[in-house]
C-alpha cells in the first residue's frame, strides 16, 4: 500500500479541512401540536411521542 514519502505540513492538511462545515437542523412546525422540532425526528409534545403528526406511544401513568 503506497504511503507518503514524507510528511505534508499542517498548513497542507488545514486546507482541505476548510470545506468541513457544520451545517444547522432544518426545523418544522408540526401540524398537530403547534410545535417546532427537528425535521425526521420523533418529539415529545404533552406526554405524547409524535411522529409526522401521528401519535407513536403515549407515557404510562406511574403506579404507586
């Protein structure tokens, strides 16, 4: 397996890193609720796990 010959400078290495960005979450508004969350995500809205406007699962109540 080829390697390099010898070593490639910070300044070198810095310079193809630069198109590393971060990019910010696309959020939504849900149609249901009213709330805004992350888009493809599941959110929890009243104790109620919402996913594309659906209810997925609801939080059981505690037992004492």
């Amino acid at each position: 397996m080829p390697n390099p010959k010898r070593r490639h400078s910070q300044q070198r290495s810095a310079k193809r890193r630069t198109h590393y960005k971060a990019s910010e979450n696309t959020l939504t508004v849900d149609k249901t609720t009213g709330e805004t969350h992350v888009r493809h995500r599941a959110h929890v809205s009243e104790g109620k796990l919402y996913y594309k406007g659906q209810v997925v699962a609801e939080k059981a109540p505690l037992k004492a």
